[in-house]
C-alpha cells in the first residue's frame, strides 16, 4: 500500500506490477561468494527467467539485517539472498495487467515446487552459484500478497488412504490421500503456491 501527501494540481502517475518476492537463506558462509559478474545470469537460468525480470538483489547478513560489504569477519554470518521478480511496469488496460500477473503466478508456482521438491537446490549446487552451497530455507512472498511464507522441502510421503473402487477410464471411489513431512517429521501444511496448490 502507498500513501502520498500532495499539493494542489499536483498529479501523480502510478505505474503497479505484480512481484514475486524470494528469501534464500544459508548456512554461515564466506559473503564473497555471492559477489561474482554473472550472479544475475546464473539466476535466471536457475530459475528458468528471462534476466530483465530480475529487478533487485540483496545479500543481507541474517544476523543483524544490515547489507553486507565486502570484508569478512572472523565468525561467518548466515546469509539471505533477497530477490525481486517482476515486469516493467507499465500504463496499460487491466487484462494486460492480468496475463502478466499469471505468468508472474506461473513462475511462482514452478520456483516453489522445485524447492519444494529438492530440485532447485539440486540444479543450485550444479550450477555452482555459491561455490556448491545450496539454500537451506526459502521465503516466498508471492504476487499480491501482503506477507510471506517459509516453505519446508519434503522429506518423506505417507499413503494414509490407498485408492479403492477403481476402474478403468474413470475416477476412483475412494481417491488416495498422501500426507507429505519435513526433515523434523513434521507434516507441511503448506505445499505448492498459493494459486496452485497441490491436491
């Protein structure tokens, strides 16, 4: 939300665009490892984007929230990476607005199943964007929404409810039920975005 104090015939321009907020914490590790020329680049084909839709990138110290210089301590700091995702914006009519916040949606969407799934730090690790760390926590703060959300990667899937009455070309009676845990063995309550969910 925005607020602005105006005076007169004074006229204000707003120009708004759905963004995609990602916070990738890791481990206590050496800062200069995220100071490289292509860290842009590398995240764009990590994530599967075009490198203008990367609008921001912060490298912030967990420990303190202060932006991070390039001297190291003696005692390494845990480490978020901020990233902003979004379009130009621009003056355009609502449902311009609406396709780009779907595909907006649909990079959500495919980032956080990726996580979710251990893929993305898998292909993190393999593109060795921070000298082979990979992410340890990820914050999602999707388009339009006022907070964001830590997801948990799964560890393990439970059928607690096996399908039954089941025929060829149609639906089960009784559809499965899978129960998906974290690393602590506690249920995610939360698994996929907010606009795609699983099922």
């Amino acid at each position: 939300m925005a607020y602005f104090a105006i005076d007169g015939s004074t006229m204000i321009d707003i120009k708004v665009s759905p963004l995609l907020i990602l916070s990738f914490g890791f481990p206590p590790m050496d800062p200069a490892s995220f100071y490289s020329t292509n860290l842009v680049a590398n995240l764009a084909i990590l994530l599967n984007i075009s490198p203008d839709k990367i609008r921001r990138v912060n490298i912030v110290s967990a420990s303190n929230q202060t932006r991070i210089r390039r001297q190291t301590s003696r005692a390494l700091p845990s480490i978020q990476l901020q990233i902003e995702l979004r379009d130009e914006p621009r003056t355009s009519s609502t449902a311009t607005t609406g396709i780009r916040a779907e595909i907006l949606s649909n990079v959500a969407s495919t980032i956080i199943n990726r996580y979710q799934s251990g893929e993305l730090q898998e292909a993190w690790k393999n593109l060795n964007i921070t000298n082979g760390t990979a992410p340890s926590v990820l914050n999602t703060q999707e388009p339009f929404d006022n907070s964001s959300v830590e997801l948990n990667t799964i560890n393990k899937l439970l059928l607690i409810t096996p399908p039954n009455d089941c025929r060829q070309q149609s639906p089960c009676t009784i559809q499965p039920v899978l129960v998906a845990y974290n690393v602590e063995g506690n249920v995610i309550q939360k698994l996929g975005s907010k606009d795609r969910p699983w099922q």
